[in-house]
C-alpha cells in the first residue's frame, strides 16, 4: 500500500519537476554544457519535497569498492534507491571529493 502511494506522489512530483539546465561547462569537453549538482537539485527538490519525498545520499563500500546511494525516501515510508559506484582518478581528496559529486549528481538524475 505504501508503496502505491509513494508511486503516485512520485508521479505528481515528476510531472511539477522544472528542467534540468545545464549551466556549467567543461572544459574537458571543448566548453560543452552540463547541468552540475546544483542545477538538479534545484530543479528536482522543490516538487519532490512537495510530494512527501526527502531526499539523501550516504556514502559506504561494499565488494565492489565505494559507492554513493541516492534514496528518496516517502513519508508513506516507502523508499526507492539508486546506488552508483566510485571511480577514483585521484587518491586525494579533490579526487574523492569529486567522484563523490559526480555520483551524487547522477544518482539523482537516475532516479
């Protein structure tokens, strides 16, 4: 049942969504844009905490080495989740720091 019902709230809560703009450039890319971190949470919190959904990304590990989840967890107290593993260029902490991002990033756009 709470299932059904966090479905239906995630429906609502997609179709009041805004777009996704890309407003940053990478420059890996010869300038092409992308919508960082920032633009998708701004354009998909909004309508899902309007909807009951709180949204969170804990980090961990498990036989395939870290990973960022993204739950969105209903007030019915159902929850869907996404889970995206780290690749780690770096072993600094820029380079954890900016695995982390980008699984965030995508991990929300998934979901």
């Amino acid at each position: 049942m709470s299932e059904d019902k966090a479905i239906k709230a995630l429906i609502v809560a997609q179709s009041s969504m805004d777009a996704v703009r890309k407003n940053a450039n990478n420059p890996q890319f010869k300038g092409s844009k992308y919508a960082d971190l920032g633009a998708v949470i701004d354009a998909t919190f909004p309508a899902l905490h309007a909807n009951g959904f709180a949204v969170y990304q804990p980090a961990g590990s498990d036989e395939f080495g870290p990973y960022v989840d993204t739950i969105l967890a209903h007030e019915s107290g159902h929850q869907f989740t996404s889970r995206v593993h780290l690749k780690i260029e770096k072993l600094n902490m820029q380079g954890v720091g900016s695995a982390h991002t980008y699984a965030r990033r995508y991990g929300l756009m998934a979901m």
